[in-house]
C-alpha cells in the first residue's frame, strides 16, 4: 500500500531528480556531445573521466554555441573539456528543495548534478525539475523568484 505524502513533507533531491542522466568524456568533440544532446533531447551533459562516476565539468547547449561562435575551427574539431564549466556545484540526495532553489538563484544555474557521499553522479535537478514539483501557491512563487534570479543578467 503506497504511502500518502503529506503537504508539509519536505521534498528533497532524491524525489525530483531526473536519474536518467547522459554523460560525456571530456575527450569526446563537441559534435559529439551536441549529437548526444540533440538525439536525447537535453540541455546538457555532465562530464565524467571514462570508467568513472565523479561529474568533472558541465557541459551545456550554450557553452556549444558559444564555442562555435568564438573558434575558428570545426566542432568535431573541439574537445569538450575545452569549453566545459569546471566548476561543478553538486547536491546530495537529501538536499531539501529549498536549499536546491537557494544554489541556482545563488550561483545563476539552470541544473544541479546530486551525488553520493562518494561524490558519485546518481542525479541531476533541473529547474523543469522544480517546475514539475510545484505543488501549492507558496511553492510556486519561490520557484519564480528562482527563475528570476537564474535568468538576470549577470554582471562581470
């Protein structure tokens, strides 16, 4: 017999990460990886050393188009691990949906890889995520203060 949540259940990574998650080596091309993204329909790519677990970098549709923008070379011609994000800001399963909300306003991002205590990928949050999650008036209007944050413009 399922368990009934209730409204004041604490949602946390675990029940809104998207666990089907695409990785890429940071030796593949960047036609690779934009294949990958194009043919499973995704907005991004964790990267990942081959044979291992622990996400690396982040690899987004942007950064592609940005690279085909800014070099004068073929993307097949350009690894990824030249355009990756480096800096990888991760959650563990537990992280509350509050805290995860917290990290992209704060950091301006748009998903979140969840790792173990290993640092092992089992996850990523997505703001489509969050937007799937909303489950009353107060969570709604956090997510859009979230939205609001991730999409200003950022300032260098």
């Amino acid at each position: 017999m399922p368990v009934l949540e209730s409204p004041t259940t604490t949602r946390v990574a675990a029940d809104v990460m998207t666990t089907n998650v695409m990785t890429c080596s940071p030796d593949v091309s960047l036609a690779e990886a934009a294949h990958v993204m194009w043919e499973c329909d995704l907005g991004c790519l964790v990267v990942v050393r081959p044979g291992e677990k622990r996400p690396i970098g982040m690899l987004t549709d942007r950064d592609v188009c940005i690279a085909a923008a800014r070099h004068s070379r073929r993307l097949a011609e350009i690894p990824v691990h030249t355009v990756m994000t480096r800096v990888v800001h991760s959650v563990g399963p537990e992280a509350s949906v509050e805290e995860l909300h917290a990290l992209l306003r704060e950091r301006q991002i748009r998903r979140v890889p969840v790792v173990d205590r290993l640092g092992h990928l089992e996850g990523v949050v997505g703001l489509s995520d969050l937007v799937r999650d909303v489950r009353d008036e107060e969570k709604g209007r956090e997510l859009i203060e979230t939205l609001r944050e991730v999409m200003k413009q950022r300032t260098f």
